[in-house]
C-alpha cells in the first residue's frame, strides 16, 4: 500500500500520461508486433502464470469500473459545489476564506481529472488482456497493462483511506519526533532504530521529506531524532503512531527475564500553508539559551533552542536550522502544534489550566510492543495487530498498523 501522495498530487504526477495519445500508443504497439503476432514475452508469461496475471488484471478493472465511476460522481458534485461557492463570494471579503475555497476547487478537479484517467487506464488494461487471449500482444505490452491495474489499484486505496481522515488537521504535513526515554547508550540506539523505521517508511512510500535534525547526548548517540514530512495528510496517517515504543529482550544472565527499553514517539501537524493560531503568554515560555546568554557564547557553535511551556510541562526542541532565530522561531512552531493538539484533546481553551500530569499520562501510554528473542513479536496496542515479522516491521513495513487504526476510529 503506498500512502505518499494525496489523491490531489497524484494527479498532478500522472496527468501528462493521460489522454487521447494513449490510444495512438497501443495502436503502434500492437502493429509493431512480429508477423506472427506474438512477441518474445508471450510465451515468458505463459510459463510464470499468464492466468494469473490475467485474473489480477480483471479485478482491478472491475474495481475501478465500480468503484471509481461512484467516486468520480461525488467528485464532480464536491466540483460543482465549489464553484457555485465561488461565485456567490467576493473574493476580496475574506481573502484567508477565498483562498481555502480556491484551493479545494483546485484539488477537486485534479481528483476529477485522475478518476476519469484511471478509467481509461482501466479500458486500456482490459483490450489488452483481452487481446492476450489471441496471442497479439507482446510480453512488454501486458506487463504495462499489470502495472497500470496495480497502479490502480493503489490509487483507489489511497482515495478511500483519505476519505476517511476527517480530523481538523488530518490534511497537514507532520512533524515525527523520537526521543529516547532513559539517559544510556541502550535506550539511544533503540530509539535511533525506531526512526529509522519512519525514515525507511517515508522513503518507500515517496514522501517529500523535509528537515531531518538530531539533538545528540553526552554518549555522541542521538537523544532525539525528528523529521519533517511535508506531503498532504501526512498527519492523519502517523497520527495513531503517537506514544511508547518498547522493546522487550531477554536478559543475558537469565534467559527467562526479559528487560525492557522505551522511545517516545510524538507526531505534530507540520503546518506549511497557514501559521498556528495558538495565543501564549511570554512570562508562560521558558527558552533554553535564553537570546541574552546565546549572545555570550562563541556563535560558531551549536545553535539549538529548547522551549518550556511551563504550566504544562510540554517542552519543543529545533537543532536543525542554521540559525539561532530560526531555530527559536521552529521550536515555538512546534510547541504551539504540540499544546494546540494538547487543548483540542482535553478540550480547554486555557493553556494555564493544563495539568502537568495530564500531559504526562498522554505522552507515557504505550502504543506498540517489540518483542526481541526466541519467538520475534510486534504488537499494537491500539489495533489488536500482532506481526511476527519483527525486522519486516523495523524496516518500515507498517501500513497494517497505520490502516488497521485509520479503519477503527472511524
């Protein structure tokens, strides 16, 4: 299952393939073929399971001669609806308010354009297929049709699992912060391997990575690692990954003991299009250096800035920019994104009302276990999932967990 791109950039990506050009292309193909209307491939695929594939192709095609004619419907009324809203406003009275409206009439009509391409990636696939059957296709040509069914088939996991994020911030990139619980190497490396699993993960499901910074410890090891992903609905997707990871392992002296490490694992909403709206007093914010001691220090060195919200407890770090201010300016983002998250949760309007040990029991509930030894175990918590194949998972295979909980808070 990729899960990179929202239904809106995926069109984008694939909107130069589409169009009337395609059908010129496998009427070239077709006639390229040897005299006796079978290509070097044909025979390749019989034996690797030709019917196989066939029956693959045919399903798709079938999902997307349903599934994409209801979605292209409802589409296209979204389509229309904005346009009229469009019309009736004056752009000029609430600019902020036009531009949002602008915007989703923007992605409307790129999904729009998609669905309709899917569909003829759809007709595509099934005249080849059906050409198949009177060996006048070439192995290329019915690889190309496979991909482009598979491809489909994607797309439409991709739209239908965005369609069920609905949160006020579920459309936003997000912020990915690990952080090792306890001071020693041990529980650093485990943290260090638990980013590296959002990391594998990002990069296989092509997501546009931004800023990826480290604030390491007196060991060297890295204390906290966080990564900015800045591709559409990032946040309601690594929303549920929130909590404590920890990992279990038997004991060396008595095999029969297992001892545990923790990383925390913290997502916020990445705001690119729009600042956080989130007022907080300034006598409320502590700043680790201080402007006035960072003044005092040789400025060639690190530049890292490490705020407190001090009613809370709620603390938001930045190491990555090149600057002092710049690093000051992202830690406050982060701290608004996170005490923002925070006073929608436990619904207050106050930030001065929070109570430490709230905070404190939101961020200490374990999410997934990772049991090492013997018999190798993932289990999340949230979802029930268990996974056996703890180093698939490791390496970033987490779409089960990431579906399973996106599917139960409906």
């Amino acid at each position: 299952m990729a899960v990179a791109a929202s239904p809106a950039a995926c069109a984008r990506a694939s909107a130069s393939a589409s169009g009337p050009r395609a059908g010129a292309r496998l009427a070239v193909r077709t006639a390229a073929l040897p005299a006796d209307g079978r290509g070097d491939g044909a025979a390749s695929y019989k034996e690797l399971g030709l019917y196989s594939l066939k029956k693959r192709i045919e399903d798709a095609v079938v999902r997307v001669e349903t599934t994409a004619s209801n979605a292209l419907e409802l589409e296209e009324a979204q389509r229309i609806k904005q346009e009229e809203v469009l019309r009736k406003r004056n752009l000029w009275d609430n600019p902020a308010k036009s531009h949002e409206t602008l915007s989703a009439l923007a992605d409307a009509i790129r999904v729009v354009d998609h669905l309709k391409d899917l569909r003829f990636k759809a007709e595509e696939a099934k005249l080849i297929s059906q050409l198949s059957e009177l060996n006048v296709i070439n192995g290329e040509l019915f690889k190309q049709a496979y991909k482009s069914s598979v491809d489909a088939s994607e797309y439409l996991d991709r739209y239908q699992m965005y369609k069920l994020l609905k949160g006020p911030y579920d459309k936003e990139g997000a912020c990915i912060i690990v952080t090792a619980v306890s001071d020693g190497v041990a529980s650093e490396l485990w943290a260090a391997k638990v980013f590296g699993m959002y990391k594998s993960w990002a990069r296989k499901q092509g997501c546009k990575v931004g800023l990826i910074e480290k604030m390491s410890s007196m060991s060297g090891h890295a204390r906290s690692s966080a990564m900015e992903i800045e591709s559409e609905y990032m946040f309601g997707i690594l929303s549920g990954e929130k909590g404590m990871h920890r990992m279990t392992y038997s004991s060396l002296e008595n095999s029969d003991k297992y001892q545990a490490l923790s990383a925390r694992v913290d997502v916020i909403p990445l705001f690119l299009d729009r600042p956080v709206k989130l007022h907080l007093d300034d006598n409320d914010i502590e700043m680790v250096p201080s402007p006035s001691e960072y003044k005092k220090r040789d400025r060639r060195n690190c530049a890292a800035v490490r705020v407190l919200h001090k009613p809370s407890g709620v603390t938001a770090e930045s190491s990555g920019e090149r600057s002092y201010f710049a690093n000051k300016l992202k830690a406050m983002s982060r701290l608004q994104a996170k005490l923002l998250l925070i006073s929608r949760e436990l619904g207050v309007s106050d930030m001065k009302t929070v109570n430490k040990q709230a905070t404190e029991d939101r961020c200490s509930r374990e999410m997934r276990r990772y049991t090492f030894g013997p018999q190798k175990l993932v289990h999340d918590l949230n979802t029930g999932i268990q996974l056996s194949d703890l180093n698939l998972v490791l390496e970033g295979e987490i779409e089960p967990f990431i579906r399973g909980r996106i599917i139960a808070r409906q």
